[in-house]
C-alpha cells in the first residue's frame, strides 16, 4: 500500500551504515586419533570507512576515510567435541558486510554532526547490507595421513535474524542546500528495517542453513607446509514469509494531467510484503605456507575476505613446549602475534594500539582438553 513519506527519510535509510559490516581464523590443524573437546571463540572486523569500534556504536565523530566504501565483521562461538577422525561442534555465529561508496559516508557523517550539505553538489549514493545471527551444530570428518590430509565439515543451522538491504540515490542540492532527487530501495528483514515496520506477526523471523568448510594441509617436503581452508565455500540460509519492502522517493513528482491542471504523485511509493527470501555468505579463503630453517619457521598467511586481501608475513620460533609467532600485514602494517601450545590457541591482530581505534582487528581464543 503506497505511503506518504519525506525526502529526509534518507537519513533513517543511512543509518543502516552504523553496522559494521565486518571469517573466523581458522585451525587447519589435523585432528589427533583421541578424544578431545575444545572451546574456542573467533573474531574477524575490518573496516576501511571509520575504526570499528566508532562504527559499532554508530560514533561518527571524525571524518570517513576518503576512499570509504566497505567493511565487515564476523564472529563465531563454538564447543567441540572430537574423537578419532570426527568432530561434533555446537555454534553460533554473526555476520556482517556493508557496501557502499565515499559520497554516502560523506553524507551520513554530515547528518550525524547535524552538518549542512554544500550548496549546489550532487551525489551518488549507494548502500548494500548484508547480515545473518545463526545457531546450529556441524559435523566434521578427515581423511588422510601425516603427508596429506582434508577434513570437510558440513554445518546446520538455525536463523536468528536477517537482514539484505540496497539503496542507490541521485540527490543534488540546490542554492539553500535542500536536497532533491529520487531514492530507490529494497530491503529484507526479521526485525529492524528502512521504514520503521513493526510485526503485528505478519511476517516470519526464523529459519534454516546449511554450509560446507574444506580445509586441506600438505606436508610438501620435510621443510615446507601448505594449508588451505576455505570457509563458506557453499552456504545457504532460508527465511520463508520474510518481512520486505521496496520503495521509490522522488521529488520530481509534479505533473500536468490530461485536464491540463497540475497534480501530484506521492513523494513516496512502495509496497510492504512477506516473501521467500534465501541469501549466501561470501566465501572466505585462506592459504598458509611454513617453511621450516634451523630454530625458526617464517610463514605466509594469505587471506581473500569479502572481497579483500590480507598478506601477513612473519615468523614462528619455539619457546619451551609453546610457539610464538609475530606477523606484519604487509599493506595495512597490522601486527598480529600468536600463542599456540598442548592447550591453548590464542592470536591477536590489530592497527592500533587502541582497539577502539582499530581499523582491523582479529581476536581469535582457544583451549581444547585431551581425554
């Protein structure tokens, strides 16, 4: 049913970007032959349009990054249990990934600081959001030897919330800096969304997904060893009924009727609905090389993530019956340091001394117990 709204609806529209949009490091480590239950918890952001934590808590104090138009956060619980070659694992996972350009950063943070927009300019702006609460379990099996070996674990999950939203603006303002222009939009939903709808239950906001993780290591020679884990590399998560809605804004709504009087169009059309709606996580890959001389280990870990890449290189030496191991992205100039022992699996990445600041940040906490 159509519905009148104003043009400064562009502003609830761009609050979406206070969501970071921002995979799990993952353990390519071989299971033993032994019964083993581990606990571990993951954390993976990036962001190249404000620090993360500003984008968290939707601060927009400072200015956007000049070239501002992604970021990414995803986030994984789980509990394991492994014997032999199996491993049962409960889980719990959010995703998020936010699209978007310069101009509509730009634009947002003036509206945030209640900031007028320069007279006479025109922008394009556009916005994509991706994001997925689940819980589920996944079950995983290996194959192979000390040489060579694939584990492939398939996962099963419920949907909390979701959430695929898209809005493309050509605005302009005029002398006093009002905007004009047109909005267009689309948006899936369980809960929070573009115009405000509440649920008089009129809409579903559970439902199903399935994925696949491929994880392969090969010991190459007695020095090299190679790992490849692809997260993601099938996925698909279900809402039926999904709360939608899509919409046109114009202000270019005047027009001459065939009585040759000027009428109107609403400012606003669109329509509000349940749907079927299914969305697929992106695929998240990484390849890791260590190379194995004298007292130490150098290392090169290559990740393709949201559509970014992350190249960190360092090195790994031993200390005691523990290894440490520094790194340095070799773009972006993050540190990470890792801790690995008989128990633990910690790893620490971030730009910033202050993680708030943080433009990327990974925080990755594992212990496992050997029965």
């Amino acid at each position: 049913m159509p519905k009148r709204i104003t043009l400064p609806c562009l502003t609830v529209c761009l609050v979406l970007s206070s969501t970071v949009a921002a995979s799990n490091f993952i353990n390519t480590q071989p299971l033993s032959k032994s019964h083993q239950i581990e606990i571990n918890f993951s954390s993976n952001s990036y962001s190249n349009i404000l620090p993360v934590g500003h984008l968290i808590n939707d601060s927009w104090r400072q200015q956007p990054q000049h070239n501002a138009n992604s970021g990414f956060t995803q986030n994984s619980f789980s509990l394991s249990y492994q014997k032999d070659r199996w491993q049962l694992a409960v889980n719990k996972r959010v995703d998020y990934f936010i699209e978007s350009n310069a101009a509509t950063a730009a634009v947002y943070y003036l509206d945030q600081n209640e900031q007028t927009l320069a007279p006479n300019q025109t922008y394009d702006l556009m916005l994509e959001l991706l994001s997925l609460q689940s819980s589920g379990f996944s079950l995983g099996y290996l194959w192979g030897n000390q040489q060579l070996s694939t584990k492939v674990t398939m996962g099963l999950w419920s949907v909390d919330s979701m959430r695929d939203s898209y809005i493309a603006a050509n605005l302009a303002t005029d002398n006093s800096s009002e905007l004009n222009g047109e909005l267009n939009f689309f948006d899936h939903y369980t809960d929070t969304n573009i115009l405000k709808r509440p649920n008089n239950n009129s809409w579903d906001t559970g439902g199903w997904g399935l994925n696949l993780d491929l994880d392969i290591q090969w010991q190459a020679t007695e020095q090299l060893q190679l790992k490849l884990a692809i997260n993601d590399l099938f996925s698909r998560f279900m809402i039926n009924n999904l709360g939608y809605s899509q919409g046109k804004a114009s202000t270019n709504n005047a027009y001459i009727n065939s009585e040759g009087y000027q009428s109107f169009l609403p400012l606003f059309r669109g329509l509000e609905i349940a749907k079927n709606h299914h969305i697929r996580l992106p695929v998240t890959t990484h390849l890791n090389a260590v190379y194995q001389a004298d007292q130490l280990s150098y290392l090169l870990n290559v990740t393709r993530q949201a559509q970014h890449n992350f190249v960190d290189l360092g090195v790994r030496f031993t200390l005691g019956s523990a290894q440490l191991a520094l790194l340095l992205d070799s773009q972006r100039f993050a540190p990470t340091i890792e801790f690995r022992s008989d128990n633990w699996d910690l790893r620490l990445t971030s730009d910033r001394l202050d993680a708030y600041q943080a433009f990327q940040f990974k925080l990755n906490i594992g212990y496992r117990w050997q029965l």
